[in-house]
C-alpha cells in the first residue's frame, strides 16, 4: 500500500525542475491549483484547456505570482475527439519527454447534451476524452522513465454503475448517476491501464485520486448549462460554505503526481471525515471501481468508441 501520510503538503514535493507536466482543465479550481503548485516548484507546466482565453488569463495570473514559473498553453476540448488528436499531435510534435500527466478536467451534473461524437457530455468529457488523450500521448510518458497518469476520480464514483451496453450514454435518466458512472469508469480505466503498464514491464504507473469536497465550480458550472439556475446556485452555495480550498482540493492530485512512495493503481485522496477533508491519503475505492473484468470490458469498448489503442497490450 505505500505510506499512508496524514500530514503531507505540497512542501514535501521536492524540486520538479526539467520535469514536463500536462494538466487537463487547468485553468480553473483543482486543476488551477494543481497547476500553480507544479509551476511553483519548477516543473514546466501544460495546461491542457478548452477556453484558451480564460487559460491565458490563468497563465498570466501564475505568471504574475510565482517567483519562478514555466507555463504553456494547449487548446483541448475532451468533448471533441477531433480537438483530442489534433491537441495529442501537437504535444507528441512539441515535447521530447512527458512526466506527469494529470486528468482533472471534467464536467459534473450538466444536463443532457450529446457531443459531437454522438456521446452524453459527462462520459465524454470526464472518461472518453481521458482515455482518448492518454493512449495517443502514451509513447511519450513511456519513454520519460518513472512516469506518471494521475486520472481525478470522485467519491461520487460510489453511486455508479457501467451499462456496458451504452457506455456512450444514448439512455442516460439521472444526471447525478451519470456523473458518478463516469468517475466509476476513471477509476476502472486506473485499474485496467495500471496493469497493462505493469505486465508490459514500464516504469510508467497509473494511479487515482480524489479532492474531496472542495470550494470549486465545477457543480455549479455544470448545472448553469441547463435551466439548474436555481441548483446551481445551491451547489455553489454549499461548496463556497463548506468545501476546503481549490488548494488543498488539489494536494492528492500532487501527492499522487510527485511523492516517491505512491505504487501503481493507487488511489489517493483526503485523510478526514469519510474522505471530505485533509492532507492526502490512500484510500479505498468501491469494489467496483476495481473489478479487473469490468476494467477489462470498458477498456476494450472505449477503444471501439474513440479509435484509440494503446501502445501497451493486455496481457495474455
């Protein structure tokens, strides 16, 4: 299992200098965070976005603030599978190495709306666009050494459930459920990917985490893309009162991206009040979320939707 640490912040990262971090949806809340601490402690930093508008004006905000910062833009929409591989190109064309990659972004309680592929926004977005971006940027995590997938999961995974027969969402009902199908199927996506990279032999591992309740957007937000106003200002609401800071929200994410004692498929996320609150921890996912058949099955149907196959095969 590794450390278990109840004490743990982003003090203890150590020196990322020459590494290479891309973050999916860094322009905002966890991933804002989790960028600025990579920044701040050297590590040149993607922020992987799909507004690059609000990303430059994050970027000039950790500009502006860190003494030292290497920071860089990539236009990425994971709803868009197109903007997938033209953004997984142009990573593969402009970087030699990739250390850390981190899946933060994400959409949670929007309602129905089906992308341009023909799948619902949340399984998109959260879990398709994910799995899509990793494989096609893969042979550049491989070939780095001792790298890292930290994909961001939610305690709301608990609530879900995988219809292998519409992984797309074509017969989505509850939103809600349908949020917490696609954190079920990050965590799954850990599992399955975890053990191909292990039985391959890499050095690249995959691991989870989560923030907890957290001061960020993202329920609101996703509510506001309806007719939710009225719950989306609740959801904004009772985060803003209760939630920790996008900050600490982000400190399993770093923790599981940086410290030296994290082991392949762990899953990473606060250390107080049922997973709520505090400094980063291994945690227990749902049995679920770690059947090595159910991975298995996802895996192989999220290759057929996207197109996309790994560079590193099941193993016999």
């Amino acid at each position: 299992m590794g450390r278990t640490t109840t004490a743990w912040n982003p003090g203890e990262m150590g020196d990322q200098t020459g590494k290479v971090a891309l973050v999916t949806g860094a322009n905002s809340g966890i991933g804002l965070g989790t960028a600025r601490a990579l920044a701040d402690h050297g590590a040149h930093v993607i922020m992987a976005c799909r507004d690059l508008q609000k990303a430059r004006r994050a970027a000039d905000v950790l500009e502006n603030e860190l003494e030292r910062s290497s920071i860089e833009l990539l236009e990425l929409d994971l709803a868009d599978l197109v903007s997938v591989r033209r953004a997984a190109a142009q990573l593969l064309s402009a970087h030699a190495r990739l250390d850390v990659l981190i899946n933060n972004a994400g959409v949670m309680g929007t309602p129905y709306r089906q992308t341009s592929d023909g799948f619902e926004l949340q399984m998109a977005t959260n879990h398709l666009g994910h799995f899509a971006f990793t494989g096609l940027v893969l042979e550049r995590l491989l070939t780095s050494g001792r790298s890292r997938v930290v994909t961001v999961s939610s305690n709301m995974h608990r609530i879900g459930h995988i219809d292998f027969d519409d992984v797309g969402g074509d017969k989505i009902g509850n939103t809600w459920l349908h949020y917490g199908s696609s954190k079920l199927a990050n965590l799954l996506f850990t599992t399955e990917l975890s053990r191909r990279l292990r039985a391959d032999g890499a050095t690249t591992i995959a691991v989870a985490s989560h923030p907890g309740w957290t001061r960020s957007n993202l329920a609101g937000s996703g509510a506001a893309l309806g007719d939710g106003k009225t719950r989306a200002r609740v959801a904004g609401t009772f985060g803003h009162l209760f939630g920790q800071s996008t900050a600490v929200g982000a400190w399993p994410s770093l923790y599981a991206a940086t410290a030296p004692e994290v082991t392949p498929g762990q899953y990473i996320g606060p250390s107080h009040a049922f997973q709520m609150f505090g400094p980063p921890t291994v945690v227990r996912p749902s049995r679920r979320a770690t059947d090595a058949a159910a991975a298995a099955r996802l895996w192989e149907i999220s290759e057929k939707l996207t197109g996309v196959r790994y560079p590193v095969p099941a193993p016999a």
